[in-house]
C-alpha cells in the first residue's frame, strides 16, 4: 500500500490529469483506511472524521456487525439484479422500511442505488399517481444532479449554471428560516402567490422538501411549515414528497426528521445513512401511489443491490441496538453547547442552530450580516491542519455542518471539539 511522506501529492497530481475538475475535490487527503470516526491517509495522517462521507456513517466507518452482515452476503451471491431472480433481503428491508417510517397506513417501498435516484421515482410516482406535472420544491434546497434532481435543487452554482435548460413545471418558494428573514407565513403567501400567478395547484403533483436543508445550510423546518403545506396538498389532491436522504437515519435525535413536524408525508425518499456506506436509496410511500406504476415502470440494474440490503439492515439492527438516534440527541447537545460557548469570544459566529445532532455553525459579519466564506474556509483549513476533517454547507458557503458518526467513541469527539474550538478561535 501507499504510505509515504509524499504520497498525498503524487496521488493529487495524478488526480488533476486523470479526472475533471467538475468532480470537486475538498482535501488532498487520499484515504488509506478507516475505522468508526477515524481516517488514515495515505501519508500515514490521523483525521478526525465529522463529515461521514457527507452524511452516509452513522454507523461509523466499518462497523463490525456490518462487514460482517455484508462478507456474510458476499459467500453467497453479490449480483442477480431483483427484476430478475429476486431475493429474501430485499423484501425484508422494504418490509422494515415500510413500518419504521412514520405514517400509520399501508406502505410499500422500492429500492434504488443513490439518493438522486430515490428523489427522481418519488417525482416518477407523484406524476403518475396524480395524473399531473407540475413539481414545487424550495429555494436552498438540494435534491441532487440528475437533471430533476439538479432541476428541484434551488441552488444555481455550480448545480445548474452552464447545464442547458432545466426539465419544465418545476417551481421554487422561499424556505423558511430566521437566518434568511423569511417566515412560515412568507413562505406560503409564496406559494398561494404562485398558485395564482403561475401554477394552477390542479396541476401541482408534489411539494417536494427536506425537514433540515442540508447542503443549503442545515435550516431547520418549522413544524408550522409542515402543517400547513400538509393542509395545502390535502385541499388540492397534491402529494407531500419529504427528502430525508440526508436528515434520516438517527441524524436529528430520531430515526427519521419527519417525526418531529407532526404530520405524515405521502413519499419518503431515503440514502446515504441507510446502508452505512454502501449505495442504497429507498422510496417508501401510500401503498396505492407506490402501485401506480405499471410493472418495469421502476426499478434499475443495480436497484436495492444485494451488498448495500445486507448492511442496511444491520445498521437498523445497530441503531436500535446501540440507541443511535438518542446518542444524536446527546452528542448534538453537547456540541451546540461547546459553540455556543465560543459565540461569547467570537462574534462572527452568528448562529449555532440544528436538530439533534445535525447542527451548524453559521458566520457573518457582526456590523453588516454579510456572509463570512472565507472565515468559514479558514476554519476547515486550521481543524485540517489540526486532523480534523470539517464539511461546509450554505448557498453562501459560510455554514459549518456537522455529520459525524453517531457511533463515535466520546473521548475522539471531545479530542475534535478541542480542535474545532482551537480553529475557530485561535489562542
Ligand atoms: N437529497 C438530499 C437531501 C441530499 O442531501 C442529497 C445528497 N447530498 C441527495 C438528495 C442526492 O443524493 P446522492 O448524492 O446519493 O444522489
């Protein structure tokens, strides 16, 4: 294996001729291993790890009863695609899926490889249950980059711009949030405005959203926001898509964000901490919109491969075993209280704000609000330095978010709250 003082950058330069730049690349730490919250490179490097591989571990890097669950698959047969000679794993998961999501009614669920996948069926099935086209999701929000991902995503670089014109009857309302001035009551006044303006609702198959705007800058959704859309798409036969690709899984102190806003979603689309790093998505709903579909109208190659379903259902075994989504709620306190503490010495850090463990740090100018990117770079790059690996989020790029494992032992969360600390205020 690699491992010497310069491999990083031989690797970085072979990086640069080999691949495109539109594949972007955060650090030059080129990974050799890892385990639970911990990241070896290739130069022999410890990082501590509160990025997850974008939120997809928290189960942690290599948890044992996961490799265990997928070697244990891989003796037996890894590819037979389940359009074609299906499998027991398979259905068990759906049959999980289908009672661990909230909603009290009869579900089905299909599987699929990455989360985009899972967001395109949800729209796939929105508009052949409903008979209708047109699609409302919310500004900041990201629901991927395939082409209806990239084109619900309301975020324009480097998402969309230069990438042609975008699928049509896809509307974008403000999200709600303290940070971005806009309320509950703004948001909606949105929406009726475009039901007058724009868009007849007869028309809206789906309101698409996240609970928690990830990669726009970890927004919490007012529960109000959840009610009222819900009333909405009840008095106009439109279907309430809910993104928990990222938010799912333990993330924000319960298994799926969904459960804190108080009302049951139409579809669920669900990836990253689903299989504990392995490519799954899932799409669970009403049993009689996942029906809508004639048979071969869903599915892929590769869809709820046999590898990924034996890892996710033993990360659900594991996040009940070993209480995960309370853990979130623990370690998410606790880091929201470390920050808070530093907003006393630091004034540009303006807002400490999240849900259970899925928490940011937001920077701005204290005199003119203006969004602080450079800062915020400035931080990674000094917890980097420090083997802290940190994730940026925010259409201005000036948000801190973190997504560690849930499963991270406490004394490396306390060594990467000591670093973190040490970053953002220099002694
Ligand atoms: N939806 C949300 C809410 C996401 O955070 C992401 C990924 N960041 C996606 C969809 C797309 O998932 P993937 O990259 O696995 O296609």
């Amino acid at each position: 294996m690699l491992q010497d003082a310069n491999a990083n950058s031989a690797l970085e330069q072979r990086r640069q001729a080999a691949c495109p730049r539109g594949v972007g690349v955060q650090t030059q730490a080129f990974t050799a291993s890892a385990r639970n919250a911990e990241i070896w490179d290739v130069n022999g490097r410890r990082l501590i790890d509160f990025g997850s591989g974008i939120a997809v571990l928290a189960t942690g890097h290599r948890h044992p009863r996961i490799v265990a669950a997928v070697k244990q698959q891989l003796d037996s047969f890894h590819h037979t695609c389940f359009q074609v000679t299906p499998y027991e794993s398979y259905i068990a998961l759906c049959e999980k899926l289908n009672a661990l999501t909230p909603g009290n009614f009869p579900k089905k669920t299909a599987l699929f490889t990455t989360g985009v996948e899972a967001v395109e069926n949800a729209i796939k099935v929105a508009k052949v249950a409903t008979g209708r086209n047109a699609v409302i999701a919310f500004s900041g929000a990201f629901h991927g980059r395939t082409l209806m991902g990239m084109a619900l995503t309301g975020k324009v670089h480097p998402y969309k711009a230069g990438f042609g014109a975008m699928p049509a009857d896809i509307w974008h309302v403000p999200f709600p949030a303290q940070a971005l001035g806009v309320t509950v009551d703004d948001s909606i006044a949105a929406l009726e405005k475009l039901f007058k303006a724009d868009v007849d609702p007869q028309r809206v198959a789906a309101i698409i959203l996240e609970p928690v705007q990830g990669e726009g800058g970890f927004y919490v959704a007012p529960a109000a926001l959840f009610r009222q859309l819900r009333a909405i798409c009840d008095a106009h036969g439109i279907l309430l898509v809910v993104d928990e690709v990222q938010t799912g899984f333990g993330r924000t102190g319960k298994l799926f964000a969904l459960e804190h806003m108080g009302v049951d979603a139409d579809l669920i689309t669900m990836a990253k901490s689903l299989a504990g790093g392995f490519p799954l998505s899932a799409l669970t709903g009403r049993a009689e919109l996942m029906d809508a579909a004639p048979p071969g109208g869903l599915g892929g190659t590769y869809a709820g491969h046999p590898l990924a379903v034996a890892a996710a259902l033993a990360v659900i075994d594991v996040m009940q075993a070993e209480q995960l989504p309370a853990r979130a709620q623990l370690l998410g306190e606790k880091l929201m209280q470390a920050l808070r503490a530093l907003q006393a010495r630091v004034p540009e850090l303006a807002e400490v704000r999240g849900l259970g463990a899925m928490v940011a740090a937001e920077f701005k100018d204290p005199a003119t609000g203006a969004p602080l990117a450079a800062r915020v770079k400035r931080i990674q790059e000094l917890a980097l330095e420090r083997g802290l690996l940190l994730l940026t989020c925010g259409v201005h790029a000036n948000v801190i978010r973190f997504l560690f494992p849930l499963t991270i032992e406490e004394e490396v969360f306390e060594e990467g709250l000591a670093i973190l600390a040490e970053a953002i205020a220099p002694a």
